[in-house]
C-alpha cells in the first residue's frame, strides 16, 4: 500500500507539472527565451560577418593610397557607413517582427542594396583578379549575412505565431506577447481569406503584401493566403 501510496502521489505531482508547462504563460515564457537565444546569435553572427568586411572594404576603397594618408584613412568610413544603415534597419524590423507590424517595400530594397553594395565591394578585386578561391574566401561571410538577415525576420514572426498557436489566443495588438491578453477565437487560415475575398474586385493584383493589408495576416501566412485567392480569382474569371 506505500508503494501504491507513493506512486499516486507522484502521479498527481506528474500531472500538476504537466499542467503548468501546458499553461500558455509558460509556453510564451519558453518562447521568449528562445527567441532571445535566437536573436543573441544571429545578431553575433551578422556583427561578426560585418566586421569581416571592415578590412576588405575599406582596402576596396583605399586603392593604392598610402597609409595615414586622408584618402586612406577616409576608406575607414565607407564599410560603417553602409554597415550602420543596415543595422538600423534589422533593429527595426527585429520589433515590428515582433508585434507583426508588416514594413514597406523601400525597407526590404535599402536591406538588400546595403547588403548588395557590402557583396560588391568585398569581392571586386578578386573578380578582377580571377582569384577563385579569394572570390570564395570573400563571398561568405556577406552571404552569410544577407541570408541572416533575411532569416531572421521569419523566424521572429514564425516564433510569434507559436505563441499563439500552442496557446490558442490571437495576439492583441500592441501588446507584447508574454503580457496578459483578453481571451478572443483564433482566426484561422480561413477566416483571413474571407476577409481578403471580399476586399478583392477584378483588376487588383493579389500579392502576399496586398493580403497582408487588407487581413492583417502575418508576413509567413500572406504568401500561401495570396496563391489560394489568386487560384481563386483566376477561376472565377474563365
């Protein structure tokens, strides 16, 4: 009878366990901490890439000027410069992720020139060279980059839409995510394509960034929610 005693208590310790990890505070604060890790290493790694290209850049710029002279410490400028802006632009972009607040298209174009101008910068010389293995050696890092900067962006706005997903609730707007938020159904993947159908009238191109502002669906969703209607739209067309 103790042992029976022993494992029933043990049981009901088990359960109430369970039922505090389910809870939908601690599944959010779980997720929290992930996202911090996640933000933690790809901002190391985009900083790191970054200070890589430092040095290229700045012999890119310099040429054949001689050391301490001003055009050569003037080419010191040029990699921040460019490295600042996209900074700037992915500590944005790392709270409207968040609060899944969708930017424009001339974030997304200055994202990819600074990054483009980073690419071109460190690898002219070795294209010009026909140095394979230099071209190798300084394309990783700026790819790196841009493939995190990019990343990083989805994966803010899909750890969001996990919140919500393991806890049932739709995010309240403005309110970040581990706050207490007023209970409310889940809109669903089909209740956001409603919502963009009756927006829609012949003539309006359905792209991921019109579904996204006439739903307020998040960025990760408008791409399938586009295909669906424009499949839709098309048909009822022929």
């Amino acid at each position: 009878m103790s042992r029976a005693r022993e494992l029933a208590r043990s049981a009901a310790e088990a359960a109430e366990v369970r039922a505090h990890l389910g809870h939908p505070d601690v599944v959010a604060l779980g997720i929290e901490r992930v996202r911090r890790q996640v933000d933690w290493m790809c901002w190391s790694g985009i900083v790191l890439g970054l200070a890589f290209t430092m040095t290229n850049v700045q012999q890119f710029a310099a040429g054949s000027a001689a050391v301490w002279s001003l055009r050569w410490v003037a080419a010191w400028a040029l990699d921040p410069t460019v490295s600042l802006v996209l900074l700037a632009i992915l500590r944005a972009e790392q709270v409207t992720a968040r609060y899944r607040v969708a930017t424009g298209g001339w974030v997304r174009r200055a994202k990819w020139f600074t990054l483009a101008a980073t690419y071109v910068m460190n690898t002219w010389e070795s294209f010009v060279a026909r140095d394979v293995a230099a071209v190798v050696l300084h394309s990783v890092p700026p790819l790196v980059v841009f493939v995190a900067a990019e990343a990083i962006t989805d994966l803010r706005d899909k750890l969001t839409e996990a919140v919500f997903a393991a806890s049932g609730r739709e995010q309240v707007v403005n309110a970040p995510v581990v706050q207490e938020e007023v209970p409310r159904s889940r809109k669903l993947f089909a209740d956001y394509l409603a919502d963009a159908r009756a927006v829609w009238s012949p003539g309006v191109e359905v792209t991921p960034a019109w579904v996204r502002e006439v739903s307020g669906c998040s960025r990760g969703l408008s791409s399938r929610l586009a295909r669906v209607l424009a499949e839709e739209v098309s048909g009822d067309e022929r």
